[in-house]
C-alpha cells in the first residue's frame, strides 16, 4: 500500500500483479463454484435416472409386498410421521419462539435460545437413541408412530423456534409500540399483530422442518421399523412404514425389483424435499416483495 | 385464531388416539433377522390373501428380535443364531428351522469366473485372518492347478453390520481353523483381523465388484443377481462342489438334527457328501404357553402353511425350503412341546 | 379483533382483567413450550448417559483410549471411531471451507446480480436433499471413479512424499477415509456457503467503497475488508458445518469402509462414531455391546455440543460488534 518511493515502472508491475492475483482469487473462487455445481448435478442426475427408470403407476396405488410390489404404505407413513412430529412440533417450537424473542432478555430465554441451537445441531443418530431408550423400550409403545413422530419433533422443534424468533425479531419495533399504546394485551398483540406480519417467515421455517422431517432416517430406523402395511391407526404398538427405509434398508435386498423400489423412494423424496424448499424460498420472496412495495 | 384452531386440532388428535389405543390389536407381529425378510413378508403376503390374517415382520436384527420375543412384545421373533437350552427354559421358549440359505465366497479376480476357484475350508480361514496375503499363495495353487492366480495381494471384504451371515461365516471358519476359533471365535460381529467392511450384502458385493483382487463373502441369492464370481468349497467330505440349492438342502437334510435338542444346531460343515459346507438357517421363537393362544395359533397356521405350501416363493427368492423329513421333525417338536 | 371506541367502565375493567389473565396464562405457555426444549436436550443427553452406564463402568477412561473392539469377548475402545470421525471431519473442512469461500465470494461479489439469486437458492435448495442419498451416489458413483482415477495417483504421488507420505499411502479401494471426507465436503459446504454469503451481506457498503476509492482490487477488499469484519462469524460459520460432519451417519456408512482396525493413512477405510451406530446397534446381542453403543452416541453428542457451543460464542461476538457499529 505504501507505494510513496516507486518508480512508475515499479508501480506498473504492481499494478499488474494485484490485478493477476485479484484474477488468480476469482478464477479460484469461480472454479470452487463449478465443482461444486458439478458433483450436485450429478447427485441429482443420477437419483432422477435411475429414479424415473424405476417409476410406475403401481408405486403409487399398492402397498409393499416383501420387498417388491409399490410404495403407496410408504408415501401414507412419511406424510402421517411428519404430519405428527409437526402437529406437536409447531406449537411448541413457535410459542417457543415467541418465548425467546419477546422476552429475550430474561436469562432464561437466552439459555433456552442456546439450547435450540445446540439441539438443531445434535446428530440424529442421537435422538434416534434417545427415542429408542426412552419411549420403545422403557415406555414399552415398541416401534411405532408415536415414537417417531416424539423423536423427530424433538428434532424440529427447535429449528422451528429458532426461525420463529428470527422472523418475529424482524418486526419493527414501532408496531409493538403501537400495540400497546393502543392498549392491546401481550397475548393479543403477539399473536394477531406481530405474528401476522411475520407469517411468511415463520412459515418458511415450518416448511424447512417439514423437509428436514420427511429427508430422515437415523432416527426413525430405532423408533418406527417398518411395516408392510398401511396404518391400522394405532399410535403405539404398531410400526408404519415410511420411504427413507426404503433406501436404507431395500438397496441391501439382491432383487433389482427392491433396487427399484429403493430408487423410486429417493426420487420421490427428492422431489418432495426440492417442492417443499421451493415453496418455502417461494414464501420468503413474497414477503420481500410486500415489504418493497 | 391460529392457536385455538390449533389447540383444537391438537385436542382432536389427543382424542384420536385414546381411542386407537383402545381399539383390539389384530393380527400377528415377528420381529428378528433381516435375512429371512424378504421370504417372511412375501410369504404373509399370499397368506393374507388366503386366510385374511395380517403377519406384520419387522427385521430388527437377530439380537432385537430375542430380545422382543424375550420382553414377549411379539408373537414371534427370528433369530441367524439358536438360543441355547437355558435361555430356552429360563424364558419357557421354543425354537424351529423356517427356511435355508447358503453363504458363498465371492471373488474379483481378472479371469476368474463363477465357479472357477477352489477354496477349501482352512485356506479360506487363512485367507482372513490375513495369513494367505497374496493369489498365487502355493496353498491357493495347489488347490487350482488349472487356474491362472496372478500375484496381487488379496483384498478381505467382510460385513461391518453385525449380521446371521458373518455369524454363519465365522463359525464355519472356527470349525474348519483351530486358530481362528481360538483367536477370533464366531458371532454377528467379530474383530475382523484384515479387511474392509461393507454394510449388508449389498455394501460388501458392490465392494468386492470395485476393489480389484478382493474376496468377500455373500447370500447366494445375492451372489446369483449380482451375477458375482462365487468360488466351488471343499466339504466336510473332502469334496469339491458348486454352490446350488441342491447342495444347501443336502446340508439340511443330512445336519443331525434328530441329536439337536431345540433344533439348537449350527448346520455348517454338515457332513452329508454333497452338502454345501456354509449353510445356514433362522429359528423362529415363540412361546411355549403361548400368552394369546388364538394369536398363537395362527402364526402356527402360517409356518405349517409355508412349510407346505410355500415353496414357491421361497424358490423364487433363492431360498431352499426346508426338507420334508425337517418339516416332519418340526411339527412333531410343536406337537410334544406347544400348548396350543 | 375490535376495540370499542369508548368502552364503558365497567366493561374496561373486565376487559383489564381478562387481558391480565390470558396475558399470564399465554406466557404460561410460552415458558413451558420453552421448558420443553430444554428438557429435550436433558432428556437427549440424560438417557444416552444412562443407556451407556455399563460400558463407562466396564472400562471407565481405556474406552476413550483403546483400540480393540471384539464384540465376541465383549472388549470395546472407541479410540478408532472417534478417531474416524475426527480425521473425516477435518478432511471435510480442509476441502469444504476454502470451496464455500469461494462460493459464497463469487454469489456476493462476483456474479452478476441476476444471477445471485436463483444460484443462491439452488445452493440452499441442495442443502435439503436427505443425506442418505449423497450415501448412495458416493458408494455406487464417486467411489469407483475415485478408485479408477484419484486413489493411484495420490497413492503414488502424495504417498512418496516423506513424513506425510504415510497418510496417502494404501491400495485403490475407492472407498475409505478420503471419500468420507469428500462426500462430507460435498455434504456441508451448501450450509456453510449460505452462512458465508450471509455474513459477507452484513459488511457495512461503506467500508467497501472506501476501499475502493483508494484503489483497492476487488480480491483485495474480500481479503482486507469483507474477511476481518466478518472474521468470526465466518468461523462461527465453519463451526456450523464441522458439528454436522461430525455427526453425519447415513452417507458415512456407506463410505467409509467401517472397518475397526486403525490406520493412519487416508485410503484405508476406518470407522465413525455414529457408522458404528448404524451398523451394529440392530445386531447387537449382548447388553454390554448395546450399552457401548448407546455410550458412543453420548460422546458424540458430547463432542458436538462442544463444537456448537464455541461456534455460538464466535457467532455472538460478531453480532456484538455489529451492535456497536
């Protein structure tokens, strides 16, 4: 930077050199790009290949037999399993959010917000044993839905806490200023002001929840299993099956009819995990569009 | 609003499920070795359509399996490894044979297709303990003096998930090698002295198909549709044979099980002639009281059916069904020792 | 909701206390939804510890230290899993941080602006595809080009170099320790671009300008300006993605070779902490083997919350920095 004794040559070879090193540091940083676009293009190529080579109508009408026949107990398991880790999931992670956001200065909430983002980094590999521990073994429910659902809402809940927070800090100040000069109670005002602005946020969060809940298997192979048929209703007791199973467990079968099975599953999973993180960025830009206008 | 709506979704559900909980369970559960999986589910298939029962299997493993049909959570739990006659009688417990699986070498070495390679039982067990460390070991050339066995070092892929088939691999190993019992003993997982571990079959047959001058060890079945070179074994006999259902069902039928209480028989190095030397079966457990007496009884009615019947499917899935003079020793067992 | 314009006083009154009650009860709830998460975390750490009694009890400190693992003689040391899993993630990080960088520099400074978005979002988008997935494409794809194309050449090239040598030395199995590390790599750097380009976002417009008014190169205000401000956050960032590696299961599994004998170099297949998990736990016959594995699941959590919590703290010192500028 002190260039104040240079002859203009010498600056002119610096020149150039600060200008080839700024080139070398884009190529570089470029070319980190491509590769990266290169290995996950082909991670997509080849699930859609062979996941479209393997798709049929019967997936999607008839349950599993053994391990051939459709999908179809499978796609039901996946959806009931994260409709349930998000039926408990949502409540506590947003009123939890709130918790946080609203009286973050309290000690306890900024533990509290600590935990959440420990917990969102866990393994889970972990929750998985803790839900095995805990609700198939010492509570005796076996595999079942409603361990898994326990286990996985553990999982996303404070993702979901972490995102409500983050969305709810957003909101100007001068609207909860508002609220209460006009005399609004806490509840009323946090609930039907703040969290209405701020729906598309904590939406997207859910969304992503969603997705991280559907994409799981570690902590399912230990609290859900797998069944062969559709679910009987029973929250305990009683496994359902689900179609990241599919993958873990049919790609290890010597029949390619479980080798298609087991492709189709990862297709359909990366479809939905791709349709639900679109939908979520989708509702994040609509909100950036009302906040500009 | 969001909330209230909520919370009476959330009270709805609650709702839901006391009511679920207290509906009557149907059907019956097995839980155990993921090796009979595939026959098991297919088999409850066709019986469903048949009689209209519901057999739900879960494969959790062998060990999860004794450890639920223990806790009595199931009506039957499958086991790669029998349950020794203590176990038996401390739990009041009996077990059976469902369904035969033979285990092959497999092999990629370049020229050597299926069938082709020798390998006797004390040189496979060298061969992983790390011993035999190159193909043209002399050991390996005198059993192959027709074959071509280039120089490289041999690569061991084994299973890294504790499985019925590494528990049938190493004890055959340990009955044909003194030393690899004393030294590394048999069980679902074992200190694997050299070697790579895939996970399941799968991990260690896409394994054996990358690693260049590689032996593993797989199911038949898997061995057959992954078109994989299997190798001829020496059996207790002294004979060279090539893996076929033929060979797994000699193992069966000439395995002493008439000796074997409880059917408590590891039916490796069985000494029929034309018996392949690395068989294996599972064992079904169940009570011998049963706690639910009808449940009990239609889960006899499905082994009896698949005994008889369901053949089919298991030949379809590369498994030998068991021998008729085997099904006769199991039914007469269920006759003197379940209450049913 | 409705407020009267002029609300009797009676009604006011009622209206008061019935706010004053919800408002209590609200945050009745709100505290016990928060109660809920850390009871979560209790109960995570709390049960593993006591799933795991038997084995800290059995071996006490030599299962942190040895390396024998005999399921049959019921002889456990989790000293090549944690190894295993500290050796995958450091690798992960060496080949995913300086890529990140690079990534999050270029969506943030050099690509033109249409373009930043949709590449943003592909990247994110890619951060949600199930981890079991990158499994599969790493045994059935990366695996055999690596073995056909990468491992001889570093077995021969790398290997020959003295003292490291004996990292990159081993037979082309195309499976082992350096895949792990390069399907992790693939795995977190979508997470730890994002974070990146959001921090790079943070840097006050102002100090860039400046930088180049007084004739700084694009590369040198990234390198001078962008990087120190942001310096903690971005390792707060880096953080992020190791806890992850660290506790990566699926793609791992199917990697890594999960062979339980230890090795130094980079080729030969080793096992994790949470691969051993995945591969024995179902299998497991004796309750001392199970009790083993339960306690591996509570040193990795140990491991990672260690990890989030210094990558919190990082994180915390750039948001307080940004409070006082």
């Amino acid at each position: 930077m002190n260039a104040g004794a240079a002859t203009p040559t010498q600056d002119r070879g610096r020149q150039r050199r600060r200008a080839l090193s700024s080139m070398l540091g884009w190529i570089a940083s470029g070319l980190a790009f491509v590769l990266l676009a290169f290995a996950l293009l082909d991670i997509l190529h080849t699930v859609f290949v062979r996941g479209f080579a393997a798709l049929n109508l019967q997936l999607f009408l008839t349950p599993t037999s053994g391990i051939a026949g459709g999908l179809l107990n499978a796609i039901e398991g996946s959806a009931l399993i994260t409709f349930g880790a998000l039926l408990l999931a949502v409540p506590i992670g947003v009123l939890g959010g709130i918790y946080v956001s609203e009286f973050g200065r309290e000690y306890f909430a900024r533990a509290v917000r600590f935990i959440a983002d420990v917990l969102v980094g866990v393994p889970s590999i972990v929750f998985g044993l803790f839900g095995y521990l805990t609700m198939v073994t010492a509570l005796g429910w076996h595999f079942s839905l409603a361990a898994g659902c326990i286990t996985l809402a553990m999982m996303i809940a404070p993702y979901i806490l972490r995102t409500t927070e983050l969305a709810l800090r957003g909101v100007s100040g001068e609207l909860r200023e508002a609220g209460y000069a006009l005399g609004a109670s806490q509840a009323n005002l946090v609930l039907r002001v703040l969290l209405r602005e701020c729906a598309p946020r904590v939406l997207t969060g859910i969304l992503l929840a969603m997705a991280i809940s559907m994409g799981e298997t570690a902590p399912l192979i230990y609290t859900v299993n797998w069944s062969n048929y559709y679910w009987n209703g029973h929250l305990t007791h009683e496994s359902v099956a689900y179609l990241t199973y599919v993958i873990w467990s049919f790609i290890n079968e010597p029949f390619s009819s479980a080798h298609a099975l087991a492709y189709a599953a990862a297709l359909l999973i990366t479809l939905f995990v791709l349709l639900i993180t679109l939908l979520a960025r989708l509702s994040l830009s609509r909100l950036e569009v009302r906040r500009s206008s | 609003m969001s909330l209230t709506l909520k919370s009476r979704l959330a009270a709805l559900f609650l709702l839901g499920s006391v009511f679920a909980v207290c509906a009557h369970a149907t059907g019956i559960t097995g839980a155990g070795s993921s090796f009979v999986y595939p026959v098991l589910s297919k088999w409850s298939v066709v019986f469903n359509q048949k009689t209209g029962h519901q057999i739900n299997y879960q494969s959790i493993g062998s060990g999860g399996g004794i450890a639920q049909i223990k806790a009595g959570t199931v009506d039957f739990g499958a086991s790669d490894a029998p349950l020794s006659a203590e176990d038996l009688g401390k739990f009041g417990l009996g077990q059976f044979p469902v369904v035969i699986g033979g285990i092959v070498p497999v092999v990629n070495v370049e020229g050597i297709g299926a069938g082709k390679l020798r390998l006797s039982g004390p040189v496979l067990a060298e061969i992983f303990m790390g011993k035999i460390k190159t193909w043209n070991d002399p050991a390996l050339a005198q059993l192959n003096p027709g074959l071509k066995l280039p120089a490289s070092a041999i690569f061991v892929v084994h299973r890294s998930d504790g499985s019925g088939t590494s528990y049938n691999f190493t004890n055959y190993l340990g009955k044909v090698s003194g030393e690899w019992q004393k030294s590394i003993g048999f069980g679902t997982s074992v200190p694997w002295p050299v070697g790579v571990g895939g996970k399941g079959n799968e991990g260690v047959s896409a394994y054996v198909k990358q690693i260049k001058n590689s032996i593993g060890y797989v199911e038949y079945a898997y061995a057959l549709q992954n078109k994989m070179a299997y190798t001829q074994m020496e059996n207790a006999t002294g004979r060279f044979l090539q893996p076929s259902n033929a060979a797994f069902a000699a193992a069966a039928a000439t395995a002493d099980w008439a000796q074997a209480k409880d059917f408590n028989l590891i039916m490796t190095n069985a000494p029929g002639a034309s018996a392949w030397p690395i068989t294996a079966t599972t064992w079904a457990i169940m009570y011998k009281t049963p706690k639910n007496a009808a449940q009990s009884k239609v889960t006899f009615a499905f082994f009896k059916w698949a005994f008889e019947h369901g053949q089919p499917q298991a030949l379809a899935l590369d498994y030998v069904p068991l021998p008729d003079t085997l099904v006769k020793q199991i039914e007469a067992y269920w006759h003197t020792q379940f209450k049913s | 909701m409705t407020l009267p314009a002029q609300p009797t006083k009676p009604g006011e009154h009622r209206r008061i206390a019935r706010d004053a009650r919800n408002d209590l009860l609200f945050r009745g709830a709100l505290l016990t939804c928060a109660l809920l998460v850390l009871a979560a975390l209790l109960g995570t750490a709390g049960s593993t510890l006591w799933g795991g009694r038997l084995a800290f009890e059995t071996f006490g400190w030599k299962f942190l230290i040895s390396d024998h693992w005999d399921a049959v003689n019921g002889q456990f040391g989790a000293l090549v899993p944690i190894w295993g899993t500290l050796m995958t993630s450091l690798l992960a990080m060496l080949l995913a941080v300086p890529i990140s960088f690079g990534i999050a520099l270029f969506l943030t400074e050099v690509a033109p602006i249409w373009l930043r978005t949709p590449i943003a979002a592909a990247v994110e988008l890619l951060a949600g595809i199930p981890s079991i997935i990158y499994g599969m494409w790493g045994l059935f794809v990366l695996a055999p080009f690596l073995a056909d194309h990468v491992d001889p050449w570093v077995n021969d090239k790398l290997g020959a170099l003295p003292g490291v040598g004996r990292l990159f030395r081993g037979p082309p199995l195309g499976i082992g320790m350096l895949t792990a590390g390069l399907v992790l790599a693939i795995m977190v750097i979508p997470f730890i671009s994002s974070v990146m380009r959001e921090v790079f976002h943070t840097v006050p417009t102002r100090l860039k300008e400046s930088a180049y008014a007084l004739g700084s190169t694009t590369w040198e205000v990234v390198w001078n300006i962008v990087l120190p401000y942001t310096r903690s956050a971005v390792i707060g960032g880096i953080f992020l993605g190791l806890g992850r590696a660290l506790g990566e299961t699926m793609a791992v599994t199917f990697v890594l070779g999960n062979a339980h004998q230890f090795s130094e170099s980079l080729l030969m297949p080793s096992s994790s902490i949470a691969s051993v998990i995945a591969n024995e736990f179902t299998e497991a016959s004796s309750d001392l083997h199970r009790s083993t594995l339960i306690a591996l699941g509570f040193l990795l959590f140990v491991v990672t919350f260690i990890v989030l919590a210094i990558a919190k703290l990082l994180l915390l010192r750039l948001a307080r920095k940004e409070g006082n500028a």
